[in-house]
C-alpha cells in the first residue's frame, strides 16, 4: 500500500491499483450523512466506523453528529495513521483530536466479535468492499457469519452501512438473508460524473416483520 501524490491530489494504491483518491470521496461522505440522519433523535449515538482511509467518513460523521455521540475508528495499517496525522492532516482536518473520537489501531472484524448490542451504527469502508483486493480475510467481514457478527453487535433499531467500489447482487442478496431490511443507494465518486460507488444500509425489520423483499435501488447524483 502506498500513498501517491500528483499536484494536489492524493491517492492511496495497492500495487499499481488505485484504492482510493481525494478527489473521489463523495461517497464516503455520503456513507456517513445518510446514516447519522437516522440517528437524529439519539444524542448520545455510538458508531464504529472500519477504515481510516482518507478520513472523509470520519468527518462527515462528526459533521451530523452531536456533543455527545461517539465514534470508535478501527484502523489496521499503521501507515494509513500515520498518512491521517502526517501528508493527509490538511483532508483529516484535525478529525483524530475531536474529543469524541477514539481511534483503535486493530482489525475491525475483531472490534466487533468483541462488543455485543454496542452500537447504533457499523459503517465499513475496508478493502473495496465484498470483492476485497487487499487482504482475502477482510471478505470475513461480508460473509454470512461476518454479517451475522455485525448485527450481533448492534443496538435494536441499528444500522450497518457499506461502500463498495462497485454492486454486488449476491452480497445485496446476503444482506436480506441475514434478516436486514436493504437499502442501495448509487453515488458518483466525485459528486458529478463518472463511475458510481455503491452504498448499502442495512437495518432490522421491526419485531414481527420478516425481511422479505429488498427496497429497489437508488442513487445519488
């Protein structure tokens, strides 16, 4: 993994492919307004966010959320810290010091074997999402088990939202077998043109509703 700069833009690459870009971060914005918008009415909101990256979930985030939420941010490269606090400050914008952020150097997939009913939100932006390119144990994170782990660590009412680089029908598809009700959204990673990221929120039928057909898909200029 190295960090690449050409002018003012940044990218992030594994080998010769471009994982990620601060030119195209709409998306991961989006990740996070979409979801703390339903967090609206829970003051003291705690959300776990998979991935650092650039840190442009973890500001849009801590942009819609207020005094007394909490976001815990799992970050498995070290080099991906040190990029947010060294060459990226400027994007960070000082996001890792906000007093209710608690960064956690540690595989999020761990983070969330460890807390049961813990969390309002999961927001994972690891890899590129269920077709990983980085690291083949991060598909353990969108496989069935992983899905259930995450909705084990979920407070009633929750919400695991996921970026991907592209969509997914059978990952949608596990989603709903999983017992999530399914929401799809497609963004254009630099908010205008070009190719669309794939957003999904995943939430849980209220009680005595199954889960029985996905919402149809959506998207986001």
């Amino acid at each position: 993994m190295r960090l690449m700069r050409q002018g003012d833009e940044y990218t992030i690459c594994v080998g010769t492919i471009e994982l990620m870009s601060s030119r195209a971060s709409r998306s991961e914005a989006v990740l996070a307004t979409h979801v703390c918008e339903r967090l609206r009415d829970t003051p003291r909101a705690r959300i776990l966010i998979g991935g650092l990256g650039m840190g442009f979930t973890l500001r849009a985030a801590l942009a819609a959320l207020g005094p007394q939420a909490r976001v815990v941010v799992a970050e498995l490269v070290p080099a991906v810290v040190a990029w947010a606090r060294g060459p990226l400050a400027h994007l960070t914008a000082g996001c890792l010091d906000d007093p209710r952020v608690e960064l956690r150097e540690d595989d999020v997939n761990r983070v969330i074997q460890r807390e049961a009913a813990c969390y309002d939100a999961i927001l994972l932006d690891v890899d590129n999402g269920p077709e990983g390119m980085v690291r083949r144990v991060n598909d353990r994170l969108y496989d069935a088990w992983g899905l259930k782990r995450a909705r084990y660590a979920l407070r009633p009412g929750g919400v695991l939202g996921v970026w991907s680089g592209g969509p997914d029908r059978k990952f949608k598809a596990r989603l709903r077998r999983t017992g999530f009700l399914v929401e799809e959204l497609r963004v254009h990673a630099d908010g205008t043109s070009g190719r669309r990221h794939v957003l999904w929120f995943a939430t849980m039928p209220p009680e005595g509703i199954a889960a029985t057909a996905v919402r149809p898909s959506g998207s986001a200029a």
